[in-house]
C-alpha cells in the first residue's frame, strides 16, 4: 500500500488534526495564544499519528511501516504549514519564534506517538503515556534550572514559559524531546530494516524429496 492510499484512509483524522487548534489559534488572548495552540497542535499530531498507524492494521513489514511513516510525515508537514500560515496571518507572537514552536510541538508525533503505538496497541493508551514522557522531560529541563539557577530559579523566572528568562529550560525541554522522538524513529527504522534483511537472506526449510529410481531405469544404469 502507498503512503497516499494511508492519506486517502485517513483524511477525515487529518482534517480533524488540523481543524482541532484553530480554536485556540484564533480566540484565546494574544499572551497565551502560541503556547496553547502548540500544545493543541502537538496533542492532535500525536493522535493523528496514533490514527494512522492503526488504519488497516498495525504495520509488521518494513515496507507497510515505510509507507505509513511517509504518509504520517506528509500529514504532518501540511498541518504545521497550514497552522503557521494561519498563525502568521492573524498575527500570533511569541518570544520563541512562532514557526519554530510550531514545529518543534510536531516532533512528538513523528517518532515517540509510532513507537508507542507500535508496542502499547491501544491508541489512548499510548497518547497518556506520551504525554507523560514530555512531561518528564519538561521536569528534567527543570531540575537543569534548579541545579544552575540555585533555590530561587522559580521565582527568578527561569521555568518560566518566556524565552526571555527561562532559555535553559526551554532548550533543554525541546532538546531532549526531540533527540528521544527522533532516536525512537531511528531505533522503529533499524528494527524493520532488520527484520526486511533477516527475512530476505534466510534460508529455504522446504524439505528436498529424494528422487526414487524405477526398476527399469536401474537396469539401464
């Protein structure tokens, strides 16, 4: 199967990953706006990844996850795209630039959401569990802060959401989201592309039935 065969399958999930922070995107005051949208949009892919993974069964060959990885990306590029552009359009800032957040937000579905659907089997369960992850690593960024900033990091600003005052936190939250989301892509890559090769190059157990002789062809020999 294609990846645009899993796009036709799942459009109706695609449509509703990008329809689902719009909201957000265009009611909430200027302040919170980017920082919740982005969470939305994250939530969304993630469950769209989730979606995708699950449409005709989950994958057990390396082309099956091929395909659904690449028609997974194309969702996602085109809902980030389609949320900058409206983002921009209405004027959404914050002080982390807004693509950059937007995209960074995404990164979750692309490697973590699969991997966790792969091995957990049940979509809600895996979206939880993902979400508990990103929350340990955001905790982690903090525990950075508290161990560089001292006991007053907090009031200080320094896990603040504002880029301005909590730059260590923020990148140490998007780093290591993003290094474990794409490891895991990487690791779900290598297993596959494992499995391709042990079942290209193994060998035939078809059983070689010895010819029988007639006794007229014995006489001859």
């Amino acid at each position: 199967m294609t990846p645009f065969k899993y796009l036709r399958s799942c459009w109706t999930a695609c449509a509703f990953a990008g329809f689902l922070p719009l909201p957000a995107l265009f009611m909430l005051p200027g302040r919170d706006t980017a920082q919740v949208a982005c969470v939305y949009l994250g939530l969304a892919l993630a469950w769209l990844a989730t979606e995708t993974f699950r449409c005709d069964g989950l994958p057990v060959t390396y082309e099956a996850w091929h395909a659904k990885m690449l028609a997974l990306w194309i969702a996602v590029l085109a809902n980030v795209a389609l949320f900058i552009g409206l983002g921009l359009s209405v004027g959404t800032r914050s002080n982390l630039p807004f693509p950059l957040m937007a995209a960074l937000s995404a990164t979750p579905a692309l490697g973590l959401a699969p991997w966790l659907s792969l091995r957990v089997r049940q979509p809600y369960a895996a979206l939880i569990l993902g979400a508990m992850i990103v929350g340990s690593l955001k905790l982690v960024g903090c525990i950075v802060a508290r161990l560089v900033y001292g006991p007053q990091f907090d009031e200080l600003g320094y896990i603040a959401g504002d880029w301005r005052t909590a730059k260590l936190m923020i990148s140490t939250f998007w780093g290591l989201t993003t290094g474990v989301s794409m490891s895991l892509l990487l690791a779900d890559w290598w297993k596959f592309k494992r499995q391709s090769g042990t079942s290209v190059h193994q060998p035939s157990n078809a059983l070689v039935i010895p010819r029988t002789i007639a006794p007229d062809e014995a006489t001859f020999t």
